[in-house]
C-alpha cells in the first residue's frame, strides 16, 4: 500500500549535541569542508548512503548511535570547534565592514537558487550564479537578503526512456526535510504574506528562512490552508505552467517577497534594504510594489515614486536570446492588475506603459518582463562584456536616438564561489604550495612555482574519482532504462582513470548545440577510439520538459554512446545536478563548449573547470571571448558570419574534431619520457595563475558593490532626502522636459578653416540651438568627434560640452568651443542637445536627443 501523504519526521538531539541542528540549518557546511567532516563522522556509511544530505542523516541516524556520539568526548570537542568556528564566520567584520557609505542592506531577488544539491530550488545557470552571489556576499560580509520561491517539486529529476528520450518526475519536496525553517512573528505564528488576486480573491504564502551563512535568504510558498488548491499549486514547480501560472508566480515572487522582506525587518530588526537587485526579469514586479509602498505609506505621485524606486535598483539581464525573456499578453496583465484588482495608487495603464514593447520592432501585443526590469531600474548590466554589447543591441529602441554604444546598459562578468566548485584536493596543494593564492586575489603567480607531477598527481585522483561516479549514475540509468545485471557488467570497465577526459554539460536549448560534436560520427569515432591517443566524453544535461527539439537531441547522442563500440569512451549522465556537475568541473581534462556565438550570455562551468586545472575548448563567447589568451586552452573558431546553419556547423565541428586531435590529444599525452605531461601542466598553471583570480565571484560582487550597489544607495538617499524632495524635483523636471523636448533643435553648425587643419589643432565650432522654453541648465550641448569610416559615422567618438551658451534673438542661443585634433586621418565630427540633471545616472537615461537635421560641418579631408 503506497501512503498518501509523505512527511519528515525530525530527530529530537540530546542536549550535548543541540549545535549539531545550528550547523546543519546553516548551509555554510555546503561548502565548509571541516563541518561536512563532521557530518560524515556521525555516521560514514549512512553519510554516503543519504548523498551527503546532512538533514536526512538525522532523520536515519540510529538512536543508539545518537547515544554513543553524546558521550563521545572527541566527537563533543570536535562540535564545539565546529560551533565556535561558525559564530566567529558569522559575527566577524569582513572585506564590506571595511567599505564607508555602502548600503546598509541589498535585496536580491532571483526566481531560482542552486545553493546546494539537497535544496534543488534550481534548473540552470542563472541559478547557480544566484547561489554563489549568495555565498560570496556571505563570505564577503555583504548584507545581502535573497528573495526567492519555495518550489514543493522544485524542478524535474531526468531519467531516460529504454530508446534514450527523456522522461521527467517531479518528486515532492516536504520542507520539513530541507535546512530551513518557517519564519514566524514574536507570538511564534508563521508569517503570512497575501497579494491581491482577481475577483476578489487573495493569494497568500508563508515565508520560509534559509541561512546562507551570514545571508538570510526568503522562500515564499503557496501550498498553505488559506489558499484553494489552485492558489496552492502556484508554486508547485519551477518554470511550470501556463502563462496565468508563470505570471502568479513572478507576482508572488516580486510583489510578495518585497512583503516578505518588510516582515523579516520589523520582526528581526534587520535593516531594511537600500538597494533591489533584480536578477532577470521574473521579480521585476518588485518596483511595483515599492512604488504602490510610497505612494500609500509616502504620499508621492506615481512618477515621483517611480524615480525613488529607479535609483536604488539595480536589473541584471541573462540572455542574449529573446526567446529567454518572459513576454505575457497585455490583456492578462490587465486581467491581474485592472478591474476590482486595480489599485488605486499603482494605475493598471501606468504598469502597461512600462512593460511595453513601444519601440521600432516591437510587438504592441506583448507585455516585456525584461523591458519592465529595465524601466525599473536605473542601472542595467550584462553578465560578461560580450553580452552587455549584444545587449544593448537588443535593448536598444528603449534609448532611442543615441548610438548604440551609448545605451545605459553595463556589464559586470559573472564569477564562480571557489569554496563550492573547487575540489578539496587542490584547495589543500593550494595551502601547502601557494598559500598566497587562498589569502588574496594577487597572490596567483605563486602557482606557477608548484610542482607538475604534485599538480598531476591531484588531477589523476580527481580523474578517477570522476569515473567512479560515472559509472555508479550509468550503472543507474541503464538499470531504469530496463536492462539486467548481466547488460550492464560493461560498465565496470567504462572510461579509464588515465584517459583524456571531455566534460560537456548544460541545458539542452538548440543554440547550445549539444550534437555539434556528432555532425561526422566517424571522426568522433576516431577520436573515441585512437589506439595512441584517445578521448573520452562526459555528457550531461536537461532539455525543458515542453521542448521537444531538445529531448531528440539528447536521444540522438544516447543513442550514439549506446553504441557498443564506443561506449566505454562516451557517456550520456542523465539528472545533472549541483552534485555531478561538481564531478564533471573537478574531473575533466577539459571542458568543452560550443554554443552559437554570441547567444551565451556568460556561461561558468567553463570557469569551474579552470580553478579545478582543467583547460577550456570553446567558441568565443561569453566569459571564454573576454578572457582567451591563447594559452589558457583553445577557441574553436567560429563561422558566426555565415547565414546557412548547416554549413556554419558543419565548419565549426570540423575545427572542433581537428583541435582535439591535433592539439588537445597531441598536448596531453606528450609526455617527454616522463608520466607528467610537461607542456599540458605549463598551460594548466598559467591558467590558474591568469585566469584563476579573474573568475572568482569574490571580483564579481566587489564590482557589483563598488559599481552598482553603492551608486544605487547614493543615488537612492538623493532621492529619498527631505521626505523625497530629490525624487519630487526629479520627476517634475523629467515632466517638463519631456514635454518640451519636441521643440528642442539643433539649428546651425559653422567651423572654421577645416582645409587648414594639421595635428595639434584645435578647429572652432560654433552652435546655434533651440530650447524650446528648457532653461540652458536643463541640457548639454555636445561634440561627438573622432575617426570616421566610410559610410561618415563616427567610429568610438570622444565627447565636449561646449561652453555659453550667448542669447541671440528669438530665444535661441549660441554654443562654443574648440575641438582638438588629436590625430591623423579622416576625421569628423557632430553635435548634439541632451538633458542634464545631477539625478540622472546616465546622459541617455531619458532616451532624448536633439540631433541636427542633417549632417552638417564633415570635414572630407585628411589631416596632416
């Protein structure tokens, strides 16, 4: 008889070891080595039995064997140290208790987190960066709250089907089983938080507290009492449902966690945030609910709540792929948030207006979660160079009439929490023979000093520990796929501890192009198979459940590695998780990437794989693209400037096949007469001494910090300052230029002697402008000027404000100035009227320029 209803029944721990429960409801122990030695203590067998999920280790541990540890002296003094050591971790001051000014709190809303394996609250990576944002700004003493949903199926477990396709479960979740805790007032009720639904009707949620080291994090969870059995399965699943799902969720996680977190403040006394970091577009609703906040609670308008908001926000985007962002239909948006919804301060058409795609190209149809995030938000980032440039491409009819290098939108690469992805084994030679390197980010070169054969002593371990788990989850998968004891006895002898290791492990969307490396099965034969040289591949990877194109390419590639001849060599993993890809980062030789350039955004594993001494094989995108040397790994070369798909990857994958045959094969297993690979381990150690300290996530929140958070904390107590006078001021001004802005011209363009014009110069120009009734100190008059190409557009221009302005008549005034010609060749120059207010962050913020009415004043010949 199967039970109807699946719960967790928790250990009640003797008083001695009450410290074990605080460690265990403090994830730091995820990435603590010391604390998970002691979880293993309770009980080794067991400890591997449960997969090192310290909860359910209680759970089963023996009451005899609870005995024995409360009397155990040693295992006592070793809890306690585990005890001190935590406290000291968490009350400390860190590298951000260092910083003056900084915001007093950050609330970063993300609609996944992949914190750990045993709280799968995640699908990809914009998850697992969510974790380690976590997790650094707790090692960096960031006073960051996370904000996210509590998922009771979180996201599919992957199996396959006997001919390889992909089957998907959804097994519960019972909280009560997870390191988290209800948040509760001072009587000890749950907390409740409710969000206004259609008809009337409310959705509630309670909140769930996770501890992240010194960072709370807030899930919010449907599934209670109050809410019919609809309402309580908004957050059954992560990315599950249709459009009125998907879209209660991103309210929930938007509008309620912004609730959540003014409950946790009043209840702990914890600051309330400065800053809201909105990670993707999917929490983006959180400006509504901080406008509707001052407009009721403040008493500003809407546009003035709509400035205050804007300064302290701070938007990342994701994807470089439109089909990544969430686009709902503006009658459903109107159906949540018109009607007896509406409220009266946040105007249902005000919220159309900001989500709208009212921009050349657009669909007028649609309601732009993105697109919102960004109106939201004063500051925008990309995640890598490369995508903050594709961003501002795509992102760019929201800052019409200014070039696009000019549009408002930044980026801060996307780093990776070494004490998570590194393995144990090179954190300890790091310690013993590079010390500097685990104190600071400038301490690298030491790696360039250890030893090669102690550096390929540590990657063969980490080599054979990643075959051993191959082989228990393929024994596993083949087992589910129906075969017998006797059709899996191969896989005893499947991959090889001593072979050239290939990890390639993502989700599955096309443009990554899982099967780029099957395009000539006969070369990837050969490759598999080289009697000198061989290769072995490690695959892993989800496809979306309603994404039919990529389960038939994971069949395709199951279906090649089931082949007899070549599956020793090549093996599909299904079930990717935190937990193997930690395998595959430590394990591969290399790590290999192919995706269609420029649609990866950033993309980390590859980042992993370099902390742990693996080398890079991939196209040059992302982070890959921005940090390539030439001699940390190799790019594939990339045909992106071909239309035909076919013969684009057709060329891409026979670059592929010849860079690890005559390359990455080549290098490894030249060995001069030795067992180390000498050449293979210089590039190893450049890598981690060039590449290490540069994709570490402890860079990346510092920028986040010094370039995003404090600047959105000054810019929001600019706003808030004399009961918001700066954010009243602010978007008045904006009213009334705006409204002028269509009157505002450029009218003539004179210079002098441009046929006389050397090196060192300094050519006079003179503007007449239009204001249209704007004071002077309402705009710049500007001079873009530089090299031109030869369609006459300006190439990377240099900018001068030109001085004045002098009244003429009619209202109009003259501008002027010298421009400086700072060098030889074609060279031009134009002029431009922009607003300027010290509360705008950027000149293009407003999306207005006056441009003149044709180009005017273009100098045709070449300076000598």
């Amino acid at each position: 008889m199967k039970a109807i209803r699946r719960f967790t029944v928790r250990t009640v721990l003797p008083e001695p070891l009450r410290d074990l429960e605080e460690l265990i409801l403090n994830l730091r122990w995820s990435w603590h080595h010391e604390t998970l030695d002691l979880f293993r203590a309770v009980d080794p067998a067991l400890w591997e039995a449960v997969r090192h999920d310290p909860v359910r280790l209680l759970g089963e541990v023996s009451p005899e064997r609870i005995g024995q540890l409360a009397a155990d002296r040693r295992f006592l003094r070793r809890l306690r140290d585990a005890g001190d050591e935590l406290h000291d971790y968490l009350t400390t001051d860190r590298w951000y208790q260092s910083l003056g000014g900084a915001p007093r709190a950050i609330a970063y809303f993300s609609p996944e987190y992949g914190i750990t394996a045993t709280l799968p609250q995640y699908s990809g990576g914009l998850g697992i960066l969510a974790g380690d944002h976590l997790k650094t700004a707790s090692d960096l003493g960031v006073p960051i709250i996370g904000v996210g949903l509590l998922y009771r199926h979180g996201y599919f477990t992957q199996s396959l089907s006997p001919d390889g396709w992909q089957l998907e479960r959804y097994p519960p979740i019972d909280p009560n089983g997870l390191p988290l805790t209800l948040l509760r007032e001072a009587d000890g009720t749950p907390v409740r938080i409710s969000i206004g639904l259609p008809q009337g009707h409310d959705l509630h949620a309670q909140v769930w507290l996770v501890r992240v080291g010194r960072v709370p994090q807030l899930l919010l969870d449907s599934d209670v009492e109050d809410n019919d059995q609809a309402a309580r399965d908004i957050t059954d699943r992560l990315y599950g449902g249709g459009g009125d799902h998907r879209l209660l969720q991103e309210m929930l996680l938007g509008i309620g966690g912004v609730r959540a977190i003014r409950a946790y403040c009043r209840i702990t006394g914890h600051p309330a945030p400065e800053v809201f970091h909105t990670n993707e577009g999917h929490a983006g609703f959180l400006g509504l609910e901080r406008i509707r906040e001052l407009v009721s609670e403040r008493g500003l308008a809407f546009g003035e709540a709509l400035e205050a908001t804007r300064a302290g926000t701070v938007f990342t985007t994701h994807t470089p792929v439109p089909a990544g962002i969430d686009r709902f239909p503006r009658e459903l948006v109107r159906t949540y948030f018109g009607g007896v919804n509406e409220e009266p301060d946040v105007p249902v058409e005000r919220i159309l207006e900001l989500g709208a795609e009212d921009y050349p190209g657009g669909d007028l149809t649609v309601f732009n979660m993105a697109v919102m995030g960004m109106r939201l938000a004063q500051r925008v980032n990309g995640v890598s160079l490369l995508h903050g440039e594709v961003s501002r491409e795509m992102f760019g009819g929201l800052w019409g009439g200014f070039d696009t290098a000019e549009v408002p939108i930044g980026s801060v690469t996307n780093g990776v929490h070494a004490g998570t992805w590194v393995a144990r084994e090179v954190l300890e030679l790091a310690a013993r023979e590079a010390p500097a390197v685990l104190g600071s980010e400038d301490g690298w070169d030491q790696v360039r000093q250890v030893d090669e054969e102690d550096i390929w002593a540590v990657r063969r371990t980490l080599r054979a520990r990643l075959v051993e788990e191959a082989r228990r989850r393929l024994r596993d998968s083949w087992r589910q796929r129906g075969a017998s004891e006797a059709e899996v006895a191969w896989i005893d002898d499947a991959l090889d501890p001593d072979v050239l290791t290939i990890g390639f492990a993502r989700r599955v969307p096309s443009y990554k192009r899982l099967t780029l490396m099957m395009r000539d099965p006969d070369r990837l034969r050969a490759l598999l198979l080289d009697p000198e040289r061989p290769v072995q591949i490690l695959i892993a990877g989800k496809a979306h459940p309603a994404d039919e194109g990529g389960k038939r390419l994971i069949q395709d590639i199951v279906r090649f590695a089931d082949g007899e001849d070549v599956r020793h060599r090549i093996v599909f993993l299904p079930d990717y998780d935190m937990s193997l890809g930690q395998s595959l980062v430590q394990g591969c030789d290399v790590w290999m990437n192919n995706p269609l350039r420029p649609l990866e955004a950033c993309g980390t594993s590859g980042m992993k794989a370099a902390l742990n001494g693996g080398l890079n094989l991939s196209v040059r995108d992302g982070w890959w693209d921005e940090w390539f040397d030439g001699q940390n790994g190799w790019a594939i070369p990339s045909a992106d400037g071909l239309s035909a798909p076919d013969r684009r990857d057709d060329l891409e994958a026979a670059a592929l096949y010849e860079l690890i045959a005559d390359h990455v094969a080549t290098l490894f297993y030249d060995r001069d007469g030795g067992r180390a690979p000498r050449r293979w381990l210089e590039m190893v150690k450049h890598t981690i001494a060039g590449t290490g300290p540069k994709v570490l996530a402890t860079r990346m929140l510092r920028e986040y910090v010094e370039r995003y958070y404090v600047p959105a904390a000054d810019a929001g107590r600019a706003m808030a300052a004399d009961d918001h006078a700066g954010a009243r001021d602010l978007a008045a001004w904006k009213q009334r230029v705006a409204k002028a802005w269509p009157g505002v011209a450029v009218e003539h363009v004179e210079s002098v002697g441009e046929d006389r014009m050397n090196v060192g110069a300094r050519l006079p120009l003179r503007v007449v402008v239009a204001l249209a009734g704007l004071d002077p100190a309402d705009v710049a008059v500007e001079v873009a000027y530089g090299r031109v190409d030869d369609a006459d557009a300006l190439a990377d221009p240099s900018y001068l404000e030109l001085g004045g302005p002098e009244p003429l008549e009619d209202g109009r005034l003259r501008y002027v100035g010298d421009v400086p010609l700072e060098r030889s060749g074609s060279f031009g120059y134009s002029v431009r009227v922009v607003p300027r207010h010290e509360g705008l962050a950027t000149r293009a913020e407003m999306g207005l320029v006056a441009l003149p009415p044709a180009p005017q004043g273009m100098a045709d010949g070449v300076l000598r």
